[in-house]
C-alpha cells in the first residue's frame, strides 16, 4: 500500500512541475511578444511633381 501512495505522490509532482514549467514557459513567450518594438525605416526619394490646368 505503501508503494501505490509513493507512486502516486510521485506522479502528482511530475505533473505539478511539468505543468508550473509549462505556465513560466507561456507566460515568459507571451511576455516577449507583447513587449517587441516594431520600427520600420524606410528612404525614398519625394518627387514634387505640379500639374498646371488652364482653361483655355
């Protein structure tokens, strides 16, 4: 009988620690994600271009 309770505690502290592991593991990706800057740069040339419309 005393076998059967040992392996039980056993099995409930894999569980346990695979589980906490399992939440630190999400909760530190969800972290990362949520806190990345996204900076675009981007160089172009502007050209002013004038469009002249008479009425003639």
């Amino acid at each position: 009988m005393y076998r059967l309770r040992h392996r039980n505690r056993n099995k409930q502290r894999k569980i346990l620690v695979i589980s906490i592991c399992s939440i630190l593991l999400f909760m530190t990706a969800g972290y990362a994600a949520m806190n990345t800057n996204l900076e675009i740069n981007a160089k172009g040339n502007v050209v002013k271009k004038i469009l002249v419309v008479s009425n003639c």
